[in-house]
C-alpha cells in the first residue's frame, strides 16, 4: 500500500481509494492504559477522515501519523454490523461521505480502544447526513 500526503497529513492510499484495508491503522488510542487527554469527554478534535471501518466507525487524523490517528464510533448512529444485512452497503455510504473529508468530533466517552463521539461534516452531523443519504439503522443490540 502506498503513501501519500492530504492537507499535510500522511495517508495510506488504500485508505483512500475505497476504504478497503483490512488491518485497522488507528492508533491514537491504546488497547491498554490511558485515553490521551486531548479525548476526555467533552473535548473537541478534528481532521481528515483517513480511514472506515464500518458504517458507524471512522478514524479521523489528528496527527501526521497512525499515532495520531483516532478511531472514533458514531454515538448517534447504529450501523448494522458488516455480516448483517446492509452492513457493507452502510460502510460504502459512509465512505462516500466522509472520504478525504476534514470532520469535528465531540468526544463523550471511551469504548475500548476507540473513542465514541458526535462528528459533524460542514457544521452537520453525519447521523444526520447519513439518514438523508437512507443508510440504514439496526443490527445487533440496537434499540
């Protein structure tokens, strides 16, 4: 896969071209230990979307590289899960949405190595903009 730079940020191009990589290149967050504290609950944070795991997780750049970057997981959206029904179309759309797009998140609070939060694209939510887009809600321990 190869690299290259969006508004100053290292991006892989993978990434980029469809959001297809398998590994998760997040890793701002650790698996163990503490959040860095520019994610409290209640901070604002903000960059480049590099990467899309699913149709309700993103992560954001918010350094120059993988370390800085943020897997964040919509807390006003509930995707399907990508082995249910609608679950691939739902990463596709938010992909198409998001792809190369600078968002702001609001951090709320840690959900294992990720940070759950309300993202907006151009002062909109993307919960928003993906239900007018019709990307679908459900799956597995949605209401």
């Amino acid at each position: 896969m190869r690299t290259l730079f969006l508004g100053g940020f290292m991006v892989l191009a993978g990434a980029l071209a469809g959001f297809e990589a398998k590994a998760d290149p997040c890793r701002a967050i650790p698996d163990r230990g503490p959040m860095p504290g520019y994610l409290r609950p209640g901070a604002t944070f903000s960059g480049p979307v590099v990467y899309v795991g699913d149709g309700d997780s993103l992560c954001v750049a918010v350094g120059r590289e993988q370390n800085g970057w943020v897997e964040v997981r919509l807390a006003d959206f509930y995707a399907p899960e990508l082995s249910e029904p609608g679950g691939p179309e739902a990463k596709l759309t938010l992909a198409r949405l998001t792809r190369g797009q600078r968002v702001v998140c609001r951090a709320q609070r840690r959900s294992y190595d990720r940070v759950v939060a309300v993202c907006t694209l151009n002062g909109v939510s993307l919960a928003r903009k993906l239900r007018a887009m019709g990307a679908r809600e459900g799956g597995r321990g949605w209401r």
